[in-house]
C-alpha cells in the first residue's frame, strides 16, 4: 500500500464515510493512476478530463456512471492533496432527467402472486410496504420490527442516517408468517453464508424471475418498488414533506418528481381536446363487397 493511499484512506475514515463508498473511491483511483501509468500525485486537470473522455469514448460509460469517479477524484485532490482546483476541474456530465416507470396496484398484486418462495416474497413486500432500498430491506434484523408502535426501524440508510417508517398491519401478518416458518434469529432475511444477511443481488434476482412469471412488460427492480410506494402514497392523498421523511430524501426536490407521474396530479387535469364542441361523426363508407 502506497503512502497516497493510505493518507486517503484515513480521510475516508475520518469524515466517516461509507464503507462501500470508501471502497468505491479508491478502486475509482486505482484505475486512473494504472491508466497514466503514474502516481496521482504527478497528474493533474488535463489527465482528469483525458480520462473522463476515455470513460465516455472507449468504455462507454452513461454519464450517470461517471458520478463515483468524479466524487473518488474530488477527494482525492481536494482533500487528501489538498488542491485548490475548482469544479471546472471535475467536469461533471448533464444526466439525462428521466421519470421512474410506476407500476398499478394491480400489477403490483400480479407481481407478488408470481412470487413462489415465502422468503422472497416477504422480502418485496417489505420493500414495497415500507418504501425501503434494497440496502435497508436486506440489513433489516429482527429486533427493527416494533410490533408495539407499529413502525419499522431503518439502521443507518443512506447517508448514514436512522429513520422510522410504518409497519403496515397486513405485512406485520406476513412478517409473523415468515418467522413463523424461518425463525430468523438476528437478520431479518439471513443469506447463505452463516451469520450474514442476504445479499442485494439474491434479492434482485428473485425480483426479475418474479416479474418473468408475472408477464407484465414493464422493468420490475427492487428500486422500482420504491417507486411505486412513493407514487401510490401521493395518488392517495399523502403529502409531500411526509413522502420525504418516510423515503429518507434529504431534498423535497428528490422526492416532489413524483408529482410528475402520479395520476392524482396528471390525469386530474382536464385536456383541452375535451373542452372541444363535439365534431359531427365521420361518415363511414359502406363495406365493398367482396367477389371473390
């Protein structure tokens, strides 16, 4: 281990950060040093922008994807190396706004019927119920179910940030259910290896198999049920700011593009194409008879 990247690494832990997210910068590092075949410290603005084009050009990364390198380099220089460089240093791409694809309550009662295995189908139903990521739902332990206050603890989200959400008296039935039947004694949802919880990618291949069962076209990923949590709380008439609190976002901004597909707020404008006088029918013209 270099000296660099053990100073970096002590920053890392100094400021707390996560420890995927530690892991995530250094690898990012790694990378663009073994490109120029140089120690970072020898490198600069010019090599930042010739690697971002070689991510873009040659690797076609999606600019969303170009976020942990940018954020790996900025602490990199700015923290640990402490250089005065601007952001103008670490151009960051324009990501395309895209809205989540929602699914109906409908498809979401076909999704979980697909579901055949109890474990898995708890698993998505408390990502569903609870609006939780993928991360939170797989590191919930038993101990966060308060079946007295009905609520559900959330240990250390995203940004390392504890919250409550409510525990849905319908899942509380399926949780004792599940328990019932696995006897989880400290994770919730235990994986494979002993004493560690299942992982994210058990659960999202569960999720894909589950919505090839299903049939309905639309992609289904563990995030996308969040999604629709969201997007079903505001079509009922929930608030914004209490979206905010129960999702975890730390801006209402994240949280109000919901606005944009719910049908409470879209389809409950009328278009003007219906203000319209209605038109005369279109004649029809008789059928040709056929001869042949």
């Amino acid at each position: 281990m270099t000296l660099l990247r053990e100073r970096m690494q002590h920053d890392m832990l100094i400021r707390n950060l996560a420890e995927n997210t530690q892991k995530s910068y250094l690898l990012q590092v790694s990378s663009f040093a073994k490109h120029f075949h140089r120690s970072p410290e020898l490198l600069g603005p010019e090599e930042i922008r010739a690697w971002l084009v070689h991510l873009r050009e040659e690797r076609k990364l999606a600019p969303g994807s170009l976020g942990p390198t940018i954020g790996a380099l900025r602490f990199l220089y700015r923290v640990t190396l402490k250089r005065p460089w601007s952001d103008e240093d670490f151009p960051l791409p324009k990501k395309p706004f895209r809205l989540p694809v929602v699914l109906s309550l409908e498809e979401i009662t076909t999704f979980f019927e697909s579901i055949a295995s109890l474990k898995q189908r708890t698993i998505l139903m408390t990502a569903y119920a609870a609006g939780l990521r993928v991360s939170e739902v797989v590191h919930l332990k038993v101990s966060d179910i308060d079946s007295q206050r009905m609520v559900i603890r959330v240990d250390q989200g995203k940004n390392r940030k504890d919250r409550y959400v409510m525990l849905s008296p319908r899942l509380l039935e399926i949780l004792r259910a599940y328990w019932h039947e696995a006897h989880p004694r400290d994770w919730l949802f235990p994986g494979d290896i002993p004493g560690q919880p299942i992982t994210r990618f058990a659960v999202a291949r569960a999720c894909n198999l589950a919505r090839e069962r299903s049939g309905i076209s639309k992609p289904i990923t563990p995030h996308l049920l969040r999604h629709a949590f969201a997007t079903h709380l505001l079509e009922a008439g929930t608030d914004v700011r209490r979206i905010q609190l129960l999702m975890g976002h730390r801006s209402l901004a994240t949280t109000s593009r919901y606005l944009k597909v719910a049908t409470s707020t879209v389809c409950a404008t009328a278009s003007p194409f219906d203000l319209l006088p209605h038109p005369a029918p279109i004649p029809t013209q008789p059928p040709t008879p056929e001869y042949f």
